[in-house]
C-alpha cells in the first residue's frame, strides 16, 4: 500500500475512540473540505496504479504481442500433426491456452483463433464441455464467417459426447442453413445418424447437492445472550467420519494471483476461460462461472486491470461479501428507509434487516467482529483502505448508480457502503475461512501459464493419470479465503471434532470422532494441540482473535504433554546423553534460510549445552546431491541412525523423512531409482505417514499428501500391501478431497492399485 496516499488519510481521520463503523467512516464524509481532500487523494493513487499497470502492459508492442501469439499457436498447431499421442495433444492445448493470454486485449482475430484450435485439442483429448466452451467463445470474440461450419461441426460433436440432445439438434439446424462441402456434409450425417440415441435421454439434476447443503438434522445452534453468543451442539449421536453439515461460501476472495482457480465456483483443477478486459487477470472453468460472475466482475475488473486488490488484503474479500448476493439482494427490505442513518441502524444489531432470518445477507451481517478489540491504529488502516475501495467503486464502476436508481430516497451510499466494508472487514479477520486444497507441483518451466490439468507429463487420458505421477499432488496450498457465516458459529477448541473438505466453494464437515448427544461442535482456529504448544497457541487466539482459550485442552494439568510427546531428542553432548525436549524453539527445522538454521540455539533442558545437530546439517547437505545413487545410501544410513538422538515418533524425523522422499522423488519418472531406494523410500514414508496419523489422523490432506508417495510406489509394483488395509484408507483418507481432486485419486487407485 502507497505509504504517502496512506499517512494523509490517516492524518485526516482523527479517531479518538472507536464506537461502531458508521461513526468512524463519517469522519471522513461529514467535513466537506476533508472529503474532499481524501478523495482526490485516493483518486490520484488509483490513477498512479492505472498509469503504471498501463506502462507495464505497454512496454510489449502489439504487433510484437500478435506475432508472439501467432507462434505459439503455430507451435500447437505442429503439436495436432501428431494428434495420436495424447501428450501431444496436451501440449497443443498448453500452448493454444498460452496463445489465448498473449492475445488478451491485443487481437480479437488471434484470440478467437487460439480458442477454436484449442477447442479441437480439448475435443481430441476428451475434455468435451470445455470444447464446447471455447468454441462459444471463438464465435463470441469474432471468428471468421466463412469458418463457421467448422467450428459448429465441432460443437455438434461435443454435443453428442455430452450427451445432450437439445445443443445436438440446435447446432445440426444451423449447419442446415449453411453451404457445407463434402467433408462437413458427410460429419453432419453421421451426427445426424447419433441424434436419435439421445432423444428420450434426460438432463441429469444437480439437487442432491442443495439437499445435502440444507441438511442440519444433527445439529442446533444455541444463543446463550451472553458474551459467548451463539454456538453449534449436537441434536444426536454423530458417527466418526460422519458428514456433520455442508456449507456454500457467500463469498469468496483469491489468495495470490487469481488466475490459479475460478473466481466463481473457486475449482482449482480446471482449464481457463480468462476475461478480456482485464489482460487475463482473472479466470473461469467455464462459459456457465464467467456468465454467473458476470455482475460481481462488472465492479472488479477495472480494479484488476490495476491491480488494486493486490494492495487490499482482507477487503477484497468484504468487498465480494457486499457484490456476491449480498447489498443489492436486500434493497426491497430497505425500500422505507428515509435516511442513511436509518439504513445503517437496520443492518446493525438488534435492526429489522440484520435480524431477518431468511435473507441471505442478514446471516453474513450478524457475524462476529473483533473491531473494538483493535488498536486503534489498525482500525484506523482498515478505515482508509475502506475509503479507497469506495472512490474505487464511484469512480470506476456503476454500482452506486445501481443502488441509487434501486432506492427512493436521497442517502449517502458511499457512506454506507464504506461503513459496511469496514465492518466485513472486521468479521473477516475473526471469521474468515482460508481454502486449503492439494495442488500438484510443476517441475517443468515451459509454460506461460501452469494448469495441471494441460500438463503433457502428467496424464493418459482426461482425470487419469500416468503411473507413478500421483505423488505430483503432494502439496498443499491456500488458494481463497471464504466467507461462511454458518461455519463461523463453530468455537474454537485447540483439538478440533471435525475435518473440513473443500470442494470449490463448498465446506463439508466429516466428525473426526464420535459426537455424544449435546455435545458442542467446535472447530479449529490455529494449529490444534498435538502440534503445538499452549502458550505458543495462546498467543495467536489473542492476536488474531482476541480471547484466551479456555478449550479442555488448555486447561488439562497435562498441559502440552500431547505435543511434548513427538519432540524428544538424546542431548548430544557425550557427558549427558539425557533425553529431553527443547523449550524454544520446538520446530527449529523450520527456519526459512540456511544462515537461520545455523543460528538455531536449542539447549538441553538437563545439562543445558547447546545442541550441535550434525546428523541434521550433515543430512541436509546430503540432500543437494541425490542424483548419486551412493549419495542416496549415505542419506539411508544417516538415516536410519536418527534414532540415537530422535525418541518415539519424532516430528523432526518426520519431517527429515518427508523431505527426503520428496527430493528422492524427482527422479522416480527417469528411471535411476533402483530396489534398495524403493525399500528405503518405503520405509520413510510408512513413518510419516504413522507419524500423520498420530498427531493429526489419516482423514487430512497432510495424510494425503504423504500416502501419495507410498501409491506410487505400489502402482510401480515395488511394494506389496493388503487390499483390505488399502480400501479402508482410500474409505476414511480421501473424504476430505474436494470433488475434482477425489475423482483424481479414485481413478488412479482403480488404474494401478486395484489392480496391482
């Protein structure tokens, strides 16, 4: 954020106290040559953001930008002369999606271009739905006339391999009326000689999903009208495993770039349909997500175009809690609202809107916030940041003329909408859900763009991968914060009853045990107690959220016994050789930098000697070195010696054995691994995966990550299992995958294992 534009408008906000939003966004409103001020301000840094995004993009030329685009679609098209090997297909469809961004606001022709070459890699390589989205969209930016009849050939054919009688028929009836030669003409029989097979066959119904998300016959919410609130118990038994409740997010904010998942369905695995107006900046999984999102879009894209969410943080995702069904849905419930302050009393505690149980919005304005508990300072930042969205949105967009062409009465919106920022703002911080997903890793930097599911190393055919690739998918990353006002309900306990899935925008809660009767249903806000210390958990909960935890687990005489248990170590100091745990810091290994690490000083707790660690330093070196098949037997045996200084299931063990496994297996796919690393791989990974399993259980993605190395294995036939023990954790392990991710894992337990 620009530290001049911000310590102006912090020098005009004169908050002495904090009483609600409302009041403090006044401050800046209210005094005519203040507001004044501010907003120029703010005007002068969007238009600075705008000029140097502009500058930026300006820098290549266009005609250099269509030649670039031109070539790599040259490149793909070199790729379909040898359409029979399915890699080549992907990367045909790799460099058209390439194409597709470098064409982004440059050429229409080009553009339309990629998209309709791309359709006929996707069509070739099975991905039929996505096909026929790009063929929509080539006919939308401006394909060729005289090209028609193929590309609706192409979308005949998508049609009939989706099985859709209505889009066959619709595409056959426009190749009627048009001049087709031969070749066209023989594909539009045999299309035609297809159709009947799908007459009587009925679209398929997506409403399991809505009655699985209004299912809440396990549990009640209780308001206790005190300072605790409201919180979420059982109204029975609930099994471990269980499904507790699912939850749709009312709004959703990328972490990061927004080009790595949709930005309205938030699927991470997916093949990219980027807007055009904002240089490709954000991105869809279909035509059916970039049409849905196209009223929250409308007021963002201009901020993407220079890059203003990049400076917002958290308000990114209040604003979307405001565009995302949420402000202008309620309009009819504000309709006798004379003046502002009327409107804002309404959307606050105790107000008719805020308390209305069936508008959408109301559930969202009834959250939590922790603003008074903030430095004033903070709230002060949180302000500014509120403003300038709000110049944002009156300067740039029409979404005030939207709500004032939707209201009657003369109220400051910008006001309003400002305090309403502010306020979300505050709910966020408290009651945001981060998206926490597996994502696989691309070794290979060839691409403009990185999306897994174009990449030519990974797959066979589509959501099936090649042997031995699984453990691509051994890494896990926060892709979006969610807003989930039902979720939210939940209170913290530092040993959490339930595992979240996250499937796009969707939460499903499993049980992580059984659930008595009555019992509360609590959730997790930081790292649970069998990972981290009381004290160390304390002071985030009061950090972040503002309360000291008074769980069960904080308050047992045991105190961090849980955790102690996979942190002890034999003092290396030949005179002592006591077993002992560190005090601070416990996960040293972490350190960020190699100078870090060589600054870690963790004393015997007996003796009180500085730990040398030289089986940890001698271990790291060797892992920069593991294309040497003796390198590799060094590292076995240093690591199999780790038990003269690390006890138990050890969480520093754990990790030096995940991180081996991990750099080991960048050769798996080139064949130099030979028997004696897959029985040393094995064993590694059998340990971490027990040591998973101790401290977080087998139903986590931190369990999946791991286990993915251990089904490569399998699948490459180098280590035999027994099924049953295999199908019950493919049974209780991968409940917690989102959908597209699950789909991934089933197919490749069915490709290799089953049949291993």
């Amino acid at each position: 954020m620009d530290s001049k534009w911000l310590n102006f408008l912090l020098s005009q906000l004169r908050l002495v106290n904090y009483e609600n939003e409302y009041e403090t966004m006044r401050l800046l409103f209210d005094k005519p040559l203040s507001c004044k001020l501010v907003c120029k301000s703010a005007q002068d840094l969007l238009e600075s953001l705008k000029r140097n995004e502009n500058y930026e993009f300006l820098l290549k030329d266009k005609q250099t930008r269509v030649r670039e685009a031109a070539n790599l679609r040259k490149e793909g098209n070199d790729c379909m002369a040898e359409k029979e090997k399915p890699n080549k297909v992907l990367e045909a469809c790799r460099l058209y999606t390439d194409a597709i961004f470098t064409a982004i606001g440059v050429d229409n022709m080009e553009l339309s271009l990629g998209y309709a070459n791309r359709a006929l890699a996707l069509q070739c390589f099975g991905y039929y739905q996505q096909a026929y989205d790009d063929c929509e969209c080539a006919l939308e930016i401006g394909y060729p006339k005289k090209l028609y009849p193929k590309i609706i050939c192409r979308q005949a054919y998508c049609a009939l391999q989706l099985n859709n009688a209505e889009l066959l028929t619709k595409h056959l009836s426009s190749l009627e009326s048009m001049h087709l030669n031969e070749n066209f003409r023989r594909q539009e029989q045999e299309l035609r000689a297809n159709l009947w097979k799908l007459q009587n066959q009925t679209e398929k119904t997506n409403g399991n999903v809505e009655l699985i998300l209004k299912n809440r016959d396990s549990q009640e919410i209780v308001n206790t009208f005190s300072e605790i609130g409201r919180y979420m118990r059982a109204k029975r038994l609930i099994k471990q495993n269980e499904l507790i409740f699912s939850e749709r997010a009312t709004a959703l904010a990328p972490i990061g770039s927004a080009i790595q998942l949709c930005n309205h369905c938030a699927k991470t695995s997916f093949i990219p349909i980027p807007c055009q107006h904002c240089r490709g900046r954000v991105v869809y999984c279909s035509l059916a997500c970039l049409k849905a999102h196209k009223n929250i879009h409308l007021h963002e894209c201009s901020a993407y175009q220079m890059q203003l969410f990049a400076h917002v943080g958290i308000a990114h995702l209040a604003l979307r809690i405001i565009l995302d069904n949420g402000l202008l849905t309620i309009l009819d419930l504000l309709r006798n609202k004379q003046t502002t302050k009327a409107i804002w009393t309404s959307l606050t505690e105790g107000g008719d809107v805020w308390s209305n149980p069936t508008a959408a919005y109301s559930e969202s304005l009834r959250m939590v916030s922790h603003l008074k508990k903030m430095a004033l300072e903070d709230v002060k930042v949180f302000a500014a940041v509120s403003h300038l969205i709000v110049v944002y949105l009156s300067r740039y967009t029409s979404f005030f003329d939207l709500l004032s062409s939707n209201h009657r009465f003369n109220c400051n919106w910008e006001l309003i909408v400002a305090a309403l920022i502010l306020k979300h703002i505050g709910q966020s911080i408290v009651n945001g859900h981060v998206c926490t997903v597996i994502r696989p890793k691309i070794f290979e930097n060839y691409s403009l763009t990185e999306y897994h599911l174009l990449n030519e190393d990974l797959w066979e055919k589509p959501w099936h991968l090649r042997r031995g690739y699984l453990h691509r998918f051994a890494y896990i990353d926060d892709v979006a914060t969610l807003n989930l006002p039902y979720t939210s309900i939940c209170n913290h306990s530092c040993l959490p009853l339930f595992q979240p899935k996250f499937s796009g925008r969707i939460i499903s809660a499993y049980a992580m045990r059984d659930i008595k009767e009555s019992e509360e249903i609590t959730n997790c806000y930081t790292q649970h107690s069998r990972v981290e210390r009381r004290q160390t958990r304390q002071e985030i909960l009061k950090k972040s959220y503002h309360f000291i935890c008074k769980c069960g687990e904080c308050m047992r005489q045991e105190g961090d016994d849980d955790v102690n248990q996979f942190h002890q170590y034999r003092c290396d100091n030949e005179k002592c050789r006591h077993v002992f745990v560190p005090q601070t810091p416990l996960k040293w290994w972490q350190r960020k930098t190699s100078n870090d690490l060589q600054n870690i000083n963790v004393l015997c707790a007996v003796c009180g000697s500085r730990q040398m660690f030289k089986w940890f330093y001698d271990y790291q070196k060797l892992l920069t070195s593991l294309n040497s098949p003796l390198t590799r037997l060094r590292l076995y045996q240093l690591y199999q010696n780790l038990d003269e200084y690390l006890l138990a299931f050890n969480s520093c063990k754990a990790f030096m054995a995940s991180k081996a496994v991990q750099e080991i297996f960048k050769f798996l796919n080139d064949g130099s691994l030979n028997e004696e690393d897959y029985k040393n791989l094995t064993r590694m990974i059998k340990y971490s995966l027990e040591y998973e399993t101790y401290t977080s259980g087998s139903s986590c993605i931190s369990y999946i990550c791991e286990m993915t190395y251990l089904w490569d294995i399998i699948a490459l036939g180098k280590w035999k299992y027994e099924h049953k023990d295999m199908n019950s954790i493919f049974n209780e392990s991968l409940i917690v995958l989102g959908d597209e991710m699950f789909l991934i894992f089933s197919n490749y337990y069915k490709d290799f294992l089953v049949k291993s």
